[in-house]
C-alpha cells in the first residue's frame, strides 16, 4: 500500500495499518501460492510413479503366449456393430505411433528383434521365405472394435513355425468378424470378449487348429 501523501502531508496511520495487516497477508498469500503447486503436483508424481514402474508378463496357455491381464486388460472403442461391419479395415486411419510402440515393448521387457521378439524363419503359402520377430497386436482387433490404446496393445510373437502366435491369433480375429457380420452367429460384444480373454482357448474352441 505504501505511505500516501497529498499537497506535503505524510499518513502514519496508513503506514501503520499496511505493516499491521496488509504485508502479512500478502506473505500469507504467497505461501498458500506455493503450497498449492505443491498440492497438485504430488498427484501428478504419483501417477508418473506408477505408470512407469509397471511391468507386464506374459501368460501362457500351452506354447501359446497370452498378454497381461493387468497391464493390457483390452480397450474397446467402437460398438456399433453396424461401423464395424461397414469399415474398410486394413485401409482406414489408425492411430498407434512409433512411440506407442516402443512403449509397448518396453512394458514386456523387450524389444523388437530382441528376446521373446528375436525374428525366427517363416514360408509363406506361396512359398516365400520371411523373417518374422513380433507385431505390436490390438488384444481386441480393430475389427471387432478394439481402440488404439496402450491398454490395448501388446507385442505378439510369431513364435516358430507350428507354435501358436500372431498368425493363428490373425485368423481367429479374422474369424470372429465373420461370425459377427456375415453369418451373424455372434454379437460384436461376444466377439470383444472372447479377446479380452484367453485368446488360444477361443481359436481352440472355434476348431481353427484343425
């Protein structure tokens, strides 16, 4: 506030009343300022904490690898199953990054072409030879609805020849899209859950293996 003065004249009252009460509001003032930053950063910290600090695990079901429940429950972003059943999938935009997927390799441990990842020999059907580590999957496929979420992704491996991994896990999504829109034996929900779940007792249990 200070000390006013008009024409020459000096208020000591005023000089007074801003050392009695105004200065110590403002200290007041200042110190709830930085308490409060501190208040809302601790949540943020916590949440850094724990996001980093997770560390998926890869189940088994056989020789079959199954993601994290935990880690990647599985994220759903569309149920309509008419958008489903009308997108061209395979053509239309996605939106999981380069960094999305090295998170996502990093939440399993590894890393592409290292580890679990490490690229094995493949023949495809016309009889090509390829070399394949892992893909970055979508739990529930895109088809079926599933988002381009962390929660949702997971790196696949194709596993050696005649073990179950992402070549099987292709088919079964390619299988439950059918079931959901060309015969329509399934609901979109039932097709999403199946994924959400052990994902090689559903290929099983569909006779894909034969």
């Amino acid at each position: 506030m200070g000390t006013l003065s008009g024409r020459g004249k000096r208020f000591p009252v005023l000089d007074t009343l801003d050392s009695a009460v105004v200065r110590p509001v403002r200290q007041s003032m200042g110190l709830l300022q930085k308490f409060a930053k501190v208040i809302f950063l601790v949540p943020i910290l916590v949440v850094a904490v724990s996001v980093s600090g997770q560390q998926a695990h890869y189940q088994k079901h056989g020789a079959a690898l199954l993601p994290d429940d935990t880690v990647t429950p599985g994220a759903v972003a569309i149920t309509d199953t008419n958008t489903v059943c009308t997108t061209k999938w395979g053509i239309d935009e996605r939106a999981v990054t380069a960094a999305m997927k090295t998170s996502v390799y990093a939440l399993y441990g590894t890393a592409a072409k290292q580890g679990v990842c490490k690229q094995t020999k493949h023949t495809t059907k016309d009889g090509k030879i390829v070399w394949k580590g892992c893909e970055v999957d979508h739990r529930v496929s895109r088809e079926v609805g599933g988002a381009d979420k962390i929660e949702n992704l997971w790196p696949q491996p194709y596993l050696a020849p005649g073990n179950p991994g992402a070549y099987q896990k292709d088919k079964l999504e390619n299988w439950l899209h059918q079931q959901v829109c060309k015969t329509h034996t399934m609901t979109l929900q039932e097709a999403q859950q199946a994924l959400m779940g052990d994902w090689y007792a559903a290929y099983l249990k569909a006779g894909l293996d034969k």
